[in-house]
C-alpha cells in the first residue's frame, strides 16, 4: 500500500491534501472490496452446505460457463455501443449544460448540431474509449450477475427478489472498477465539443479550467478561438496526463457517484428482466424464450432502471467534467453537487438527458440480453448448437 502511494502525484497540493486524497480513494476501494469479498464468503459457505447434496450435470457445467459469458456480455457490449453511442453523446452534452446557457434544446438539436460543426463522427467523439472497455465492462456486469445468481440458487430452486437484488448489487459492484475510468475519459472527449460551441456562440466568453493544475493536454481539446476547429487529443494521451498529475485517483473521479448509480442501476434491472423474461417462457415443461421476448425485456428492463437512475447519472456526470465553462460551478463531492443543482437549477436538472439514456439503455441491454440468451459465446466455444428460435 505504501509503495502505491508513493507513486501518485498531486502538484500543487500540500502533504496533507495529498494523504487525504489517497486515504479517501483507497477506503472507498477497500470498502467495496471488502463488501464483496464478504458476499462472496457467505455464498462460498452456503454453496458447501448443499455441494454434496445433488452434483452438477454437463448442461449446468457449460450453463455457467464463465468465458461463454464474458464473450457474450463482450461482444453484446461492442454491438450496442456502436449502435447507440451518439444518443450517449447527446445525453452527456444535454447533462453538462446549465440553465440559461443552453445550446441545444433536445436530442435532435444536438445531434443536428454536432454534425453541422464537428462532422458525422464528431457524433462518435469517445466511441473508441467505449468500444475498449465496454468489452470487460459489460462482460463483468452479466457475468457477475449470472454467477451471483447460480451461486444463491439452492438445489435449483428460484430465487427470491431479495436474492436477485442481492446478485444485481454484487454485479454493479464489481463493475465500477471498469465503468469509472470508462466513463470518465468517454466525459471529456464527448464534452469538448460542447464547450467549444460555447465558445463560437458567446466568443467574448473564455472557457474557463475550474480543477487544480493545468496542463496543456487537457486544456488543449477544449480551448478553441471561435474560428479554428477543436484541436483532437486522444484518450491516451488524457489517461497518461491524469496519471501523470493526479495519479491513479485522476482516474476513478466520481467513483462513489459511480457506485451510487450503478448499484441502484443493477438491483433494479436485474430482477425486473428476470421476471418479464419469465414471462415470454413456452411453458413450465419448455422453458424456452423466443430471442424477441429476450430483446423486448432487456429494453423494457433498461428503460425503467435508466430512467430511476437518472438523477444519479446526472451528478455522476457533473462530478466527472474536468473542464467547465464560463460561469460553470465547480463540485466538492457528491452532496455538494446535489446541493448546488438543487438550489440554481431545480429538481428538473436532475432528469436532464433521461430520454436519452433510456434510449440509450434499451437497446443496448436488449441486444446484450438477446445474445447472452441465444449463447453467441457457448456456440463459439462448442457448448450447444446456434439456435436463435429457441433461445
């Protein structure tokens, strides 16, 4: 832990910000750590109870099959990304603005916009951060919640609501690790455009760097004069600029807001698709769900969780825009950010993109829904035959 410390550095602060800095971020950590780790004890422990009582056949060995799993929760995340990443985009720019400093009206005037100053992929500004990591992300996500939720299963009996909320907070837990850092560079590219816009409208306006220690990386893909285009800097090159200036913790801003939106997120998305899956089953003897009522659940089960989620994703978004604009206020914290919202926006500010991310949601866990359940992974891997009608 020591020699972990010793390696992150935070100009321009004095020693005791630093340690409070780091003992902050690796409490958090150890905190979420240690709730899984003790979730994990409790399930190891009531699994051996019953190991002895019925062994496992073949079908369950392959049902639980960890590397099927990831390769589905992978290639379902990379699927959806690409397919909704500029209704995320518009999401992420109607979030950040504030009232009375309004560029864009709604989603289509975004996305109008956006292509009219930035071109077609400035619409994809941040995919390439997305279709990275969304790879592990989503991945650790349904393979978390799957794994979870066999290991809470008892002699294959159904699991309660209780049991599946449980499985979906194990899940949303385990994916911050990749969703925060995520999410937190896909912020920054996605929101240049925004502020540069800011710029060309109100050209006597500067943008303003509101976080300690400026660097010209950072600084450069938001500082445009009104007539020349935003200078491009990749993700790369902001994640060695974090690690270089703020240290590991640089990543993983906004992880407790993360955490506050992804949990809630998981709990409730989980078991809802669970039970609307259940639904679309032939019968009690065939089991079976055609792949559309696997889609159609997915995206009825990601818009409720999306939009019950959206005020957290909002301050999550607040928390983790590094630059601001003029007159844009800076955060210290999650309550500080729900405060200042509260008091100079009003309660709607914080449904701010709602549509777009229930948009963005549905479809994305329907596609991720459609090929965890018609089994892309255990088809590529000789488990079961591709069926997509029986799936």
């Amino acid at each position: 832990m020591t020699a972990a410390c010793a390696i992150l550095r935070f100009p321009n602060n004095s020693a005791v910000q630093r340690e409070s800095q780091q003992s902050t971020f690796f409490k958090c950590l150890s905190g979420t750590l240690s709730l899984l780790s003790l979730c994990g004890l409790w399930i190891c422990a009531d699994q051996h109870l019953h190991s002895q009582q019925q062994p496992r056949t073949m079908a369950q060995q392959q049902q639980i099959s960890l590397p099927a799993k990831l390769i589905n929760g992978g290639f379902a995340g990379m699927v959806g990304v690409t397919c909704v990443f500029p209704i995320d985009l518009a999401k992420t720019r109607l979030q950040n603005q504030r009232s009375g400093q309004q560029l864009y009206k709604n989603m289509m005037d975004c996305l109008i916009k956006t292509v009219k100053s930035e071109g077609y992929f400035g619409m994809y500004r941040g995919a390439a951060v997305n279709l990275t990591l969304v790879t592990p992300e989503k991945a650790i996500k349904l393979a978390a919640n799957d794994f979870f939720r066999h290991q809470l299963s008892k002699d294959g009996s159904r699991l309660t609501v209780l049991k599946e909320m449980m499985a979906g907070c194990c899940a949303g837990m385990c994916q911050v690790i990749v969703t925060t850092p995520m999410e937190m560079l896909k912020i920054q590219l996605q929101d240049a455009g925004r502020l540069a816009a800011q710029q060309r409208v109100m050209p006597s306006v500067v943008t303003a760097l509101k976080m300690g220690g400026t660097s010209a990386v950072l600084s450069r893909s938001y500082n445009a004069s009104p007539a020349s285009q935003v200078i491009r800097v990749s993700a790369t090159q902001i994640t060695r600029e974090l690690l270089r200036t703020k240290g590991v913790t640089g990543l993983y801003r906004g992880l407790g807001a993360t955490l506050m939106r992804d949990i809630p997120f998981s709990v409730v998305y989980f078991p809802l698709f669970a039970h609307l899956h259940q639904l679309g089953q032939h019968s009690s003897e065939n089991p079976t769900v055609p792949f559309y009522w696997s889609f159609m659940s997915g995206c009825l089960a990601g818009s409720v969780a999306a939009v019950t989620v959206s005020p957290c994703d909002v301050v999550k978004t607040r928390l983790q825009s590094l630059k601001k604009g003029a007159n844009e206020e800076t955060y210290n914290g999650v309550v500080d950010c729900v405060r200042k919202i509260m008091r100079k926006e009003g309660p709607k500010a914080f449904l701010k993109g709602a549509s777009c991310r229930a948009l963005v949601i549905a479809p994305l866990f329907g596609i991720a829904q459609v090929v965890y359940f018609v089994g892309v992974g255990e088809f590529l891997l000789g488990y079961t035959p591709y069926n997509i009608y029986s799936a």
